[in-house]
C-alpha cells in the first residue's frame, strides 16, 4: 500500500469535520464528492432562484417535464 500525503489549512480540515490526521483513499474521496455534491446544490438553487424556477409549484413543474418528453419525442 502507498500512502500520499495531502496539505489543507486548518479552515479546510474544520470545515471538513476531521478527527484524525489520516484516512482511507475512499473516505477521502466521499469527503471531496459530498463537498462537490453541496457545491452543486448549492449552484442548483442559486440558478433556479435567478430564473424564477424555485416558485414554480409540483404541479407546474410536472407539466414541464411532461412537455419536454413530448417534445423530446416528437423530435427523435
């Protein structure tokens, strides 16, 4: 097995919520993927709200989907 050493400032590691100076290849790769994850989401809702989607209701947002598909299928 190798080990590879990885620097992060205090802020990061806090942020992270670390409780030991080492960890599996797999952890750390489920920290950096729920990190990404949240980032996502969080530029998810920032959009929808730009765009005035995040009022839209379950029902308009059903329609949508189902025009999309129509049209998806119409096209192919």
């Amino acid at each position: 097995m190798r080990t590879l050493n990885i620097s992060i400032s205090d802020i990061e590691y806090n942020k992270f919520g670390l409780q030991n100076d080492k960890l599996s290849f797999s952890d750390f790769v489920e920290l950096v993927g729920n990190e990404l994850s949240r980032q996502n989401l969080n530029k998810c809702v920032e959009l929808a709200e730009k765009y005035g989607l995040s009022k839209l209701t379950m029902d308009e947002i059903c329609k949508e989907v189902k025009a999309v598909r129509r049209n998806a299928k119409n096209n192919s």
